[in-house]
C-alpha cells in the first residue's frame, strides 16, 4: 500500500464536523425563515391574512373537490369580499358608524374659517411635545358609511389611537376642524370600533342563510356587552390610560383653539371645556 494513500483518506471528525456545520446552517436558516414569517403576521391585517385564507380555501376546494362545490364557492365568495374590504381600508376610507361615538367635544368659532390646516397642524405638535406614549397620530379621510364614502362624502381628520394596549386600540380619537360658512367648525369623538372577529361575524350577518349559524353568538356578544357599565372592555388601568391620552390631546387642542380665539379678539373663557359621554373630560 502506498504509504501516502492514506494521507489522502478524508478525515471521519472533519467529515462528521462538516456535517454537524451544514446541519446547523440549514437549523439556522429555518429558524429565520419562521422569524420573518412570525414578524411578517405580526404586521399583516388580520382582515387580509383571513381574506387570503378564504380565497385559497375556497379556490383549491372548488379545483379538487366533487362534493360541496356551492360551499367551497361561496367561502371563495367571502374571500373576496373581505379582500375588498381590507383594500377600501387601507387605500380609501376610514368608516365610523353613528353607534360608535361614546365621547364627543365641540365648538364653531365665527371669523375662523380658512384655518383648519393650522388647527391639525398646531394640535399635533402641541401632542408631540407632550411626549405622551403608546400612541401614533394620523390624517386620513373618514366617512359615516361605505356608500356615502365612494359618493365622495368624505372629510379630513387627525386620527390617535394607542398602539400597545389591544383593548385600547379599539378606541380612536378623531379630531375635526372644517369651514363651515364665515365659522370653523372644530370637533373630536372618541370612538368604539369592534375588532377583526366583531367585523368579520358583523359581515357574515349580511349572508343569507349563514347568517342563521352566526346569530345566536353574535347575539351573546351583544348581550354581554350590553351587561356593561361606562366603558366596553376596558379594566381600570386601560380606562386611566385612555383618559389620559385623550385628556392630554383635548388641552392640546383647547391651547389651540384659545389661540386662535385671542387672535380673532374674541374671549376664550366662553369656551365649553367638558366632553358630553362616557369620559366627560374637562
């Protein structure tokens, strides 16, 4: 035997070592392949990922499957129309219902109009250096209903909302500031808006038939909320920390509003300082 042959066998441990290293990279890559999904659900609407899950569903049912063709199209059906939803919210309108509003201010401030831009921009800076935390600020247009939102009934507002606290996120203060004839017309409303699965069970009501299965739960729902007193959902320390972000933009807006009073020579002291709801801010 040649005596260099076996200077030429390949090493066991480097060949064992090699694989463990390929073992661990492969580990490593799965690894991060779940995290950027994990993070990439994180950030995604609950309303799309559920809109996708319908669609692909309801299209690979109706491609395979012999029996129960007309369920696989209609759960294709629901994909669709909560794909739609999802894209009218994030590149159209913002939808509040008349039932949502629990708190509201308000006030018309005569010689004021032409100053709304002013008013949004002056009251957002105001907040900013508040340095209040755990909440994102931004205009968007809002419309009481989807159909009178495509007809072009839309108006600008400067939207809070928290960003940590679920049970936060459901309430979003809307600031308005519009012309109204020779006044300046400047409001908020703290609004209640259900989240995904209080949407979704909301719009399979509207599908005939169906509707039948999701009554009673979206009925029981009800009835518990109903059950409870001033705010929905919210435990002490949630109801603190949403009297404290939508008391701190309130004085904000109100230092505004007083500013612009003083220059239009008229007196701030008339000003109705106190909300009319559940939070009855001051």
């Amino acid at each position: 035997m040649d005596p260099g042959q076996s200077e030429r066998k390949p090493d066991a441990k480097k060949v064992l070592g090699g694989g463990k290293d390929w073992l661990r990279l492969t580990y490593k890559l799965l690894l991060d392949i779940l995290i950027l999904i994990r993070d990439w659900l994180k950030r995604t609407s609950k309303l799309l990922l559920a809109s996708l899950v319908f669609l692909i569903v309801g299209f690979l049912g109706i491609l395979i499957a012999r029996n129960g063709f007309f369920w696989f199209l209609f759960l294709l059906a629901v994909g669709i129309i909560l794909l739609l939803i999802w894209f009218f919210r994030r590149f159209g309108l913002r939808i509040i219902g008349k039932e949502d509003v629990v708190d509201q201010w308000g006030i018309l401030i005569g010689g004021g109009q032409g100053r709304a831009e002013s008013i949004f921009d002056d009251t957002q800076n105001l907040i900013i250096a508040t340095k209040a935390p755990d909440i994102k600020m931004e205009r968007q247009d809002v419309a009481p209903g989807v159909v009178r939102g495509f007809l072009g009934g839309k108006r600008p507002f400067l939207i809070i909302s928290n960003t940590t606290n679920y049970h936060l996120k459901l309430y979003r203060m809307y600031i308005s500031a519009r012309d109204y004839g020779n006044y300046l017309q400047i409001s908020w409303y703290v609004v209640y808006q259900p989240g995904f699965w209080g949407k979704l069970a909301a719009l399979l009501l509207l599908i005939p038939f169906f509707n039948l299965f999701v009554l009673p739960f979206y009925l029981f729902g009800r009835l518990i909320r109903a059950r409870s007193s001033g705010l929905l959902d919210l435990d002490l320390f949630d109801e603190q920390d949403l009297r404290a972000y939508v008391t701190n933009a309130h004085h904000c807006l109100l230092e505004v509003v007083e500013k612009l009073m003083v220059e239009l020579h008229q007196d701030p002291s008339k000003i109705e300082r106190k909300s009319r709801g559940f939070l009855g801010i001051s």
